[in-house]
C-alpha cells in the first residue's frame, strides 16, 4: 500500500496540487495538520482534502482557529459553514491501520501536553520509540525526518505549504510510504508562490 503524506500547508493550495501530482498513484492520504494558517482559512485546502478523502488531524493552527481566540477569523465572510464544521469535527490525533500496519498520525507530539517543536537532532525524538505504533507520522516543524527508533519508523514529511527548512534548500516537500517495505520516498519541489515557472515544469 503507498500512502501519501502531507503536512502544515497553510492555506497554500498550490503546494498542495504540486505535492499530489509528484506522489502519484497512493492508495491513501494522510493530513498532518495545519492545513490552514493562524487566522486564515482556506476553503480550497479543505474542500481538496476532503474530496481525496485525505486521514486528517487538527494542528495547532487549525486548534487556535476553532479556539475562542479565533472567533472573529471564523466570522470572516466567505468561508464555508459546511468545511469548517468538517475541519473542526478532525481529531488531534489519530491511528490507522493501513497495509498491516499500525501508523500513529500526530501534529507535534505523541506525548501530552502538546505543542512542542521537535526537530531531526533534538534527543526528545528519542521518546517517539515509545509510541504503541509500528510507524509515527509527525509534522509542526517543517523539517523532513525518515528515521527509525528500535522498531518504531518516524517520518516527517516536512511542510508542503511553507518551507522552513534549509537542508532541502527551503523547498516544499511530502512523503510517500510503501507500507509493506516501509521504503519512504520523500520529494522535494519549489513553492510556485515563488517560483511561478515550477508549476509551467510540471
């Protein structure tokens, strides 16, 4: 089975279409939160997302969001009832199994309280070997990480909607995992906000 995975697209339906057309064919699509951008919305995001039938969870973005600090953000004319309802109804966490596989989807931290951004060489990236999972799927810090901790595989897509990270070159990127050989294929691509040919590439 091949799973594609995205993580903390911010609003960036560009990155998003970018990201689908280079994973290809996959079975499923995982969300790894922070689909929308501190009080932003995107309509565009979700409703996509939703039409692949994309495994979703909230990040903290989408958490502030539906917080009551984003009350007036959800008043904003133009944003769809019926999407915001759907994005608020997404859990914080999730698990799947999929191919035989047990795959923990969280946006920061297995551990609680949450939020916590926990980088490739940070020593807490230790702690994910303890999750009750066979893969750990991770996003929040925009930085892309395949790495196995004793039998636990953990995977950080990087950011398919704002590039952070300077080891890729601050380029976009998501994931693609075959569930069976655990082979992860992780794809780089620049933000066609930026670089408007890179969509005329593709």
């Amino acid at each position: 089975m091949k799973v594609g995975i995205v993580s903390d697209l911010h609003c960036n339906l560009q990155g998003l279409e970018l990201a689908l057309k280079a994973m290809g064919e996959i079975d499923e699509l995982l969300c790894l939160g922070d689909s929308i951008f501190e009080y932003q919305f995107s309509n565009e995001v979700v409703a996509r997302l939703k039409e692949r039938s994309a495994h979703i969870i909230k990040g903290n973005h989408e958490e502030v969001f539906l917080s009551p600090a984003g009350e007036r953000a959800r008043l904003r004319e133009g944003i769809d009832p019926a999407l915001l309802r759907f994005l608020g109804e997404q859990p914080h966490r999730r698990s799947l199994d999929l191919g035989g596989k047990r795959l923990l989807l969280i946006h920061s931290t297995p551990w609680e309280p949450r939020g916590e951004y926990v980088h490739p060489h940070s020593p807490k990236l230790d702690r994910f070997g303890e999750a009750d999972a066979d893969i750990v799927l991770y996003g929040h810090t925009h930085c892309q990480v395949v790495r196995r901790i004793g039998s636990v595989l953990v995977i950080n897509p990087g950011s398919a909607g704002d590039a952070r990270d300077s080891r890729n070159g601050r380029q976009l990127s998501c994931a693609v995992l075959d569930t069976v050989s655990e082979e992860v294929r992780v794809i780089d691509y620049p933000d066609p906000r930026y670089e408007p040919r890179a969509l005329l590439k593709r």
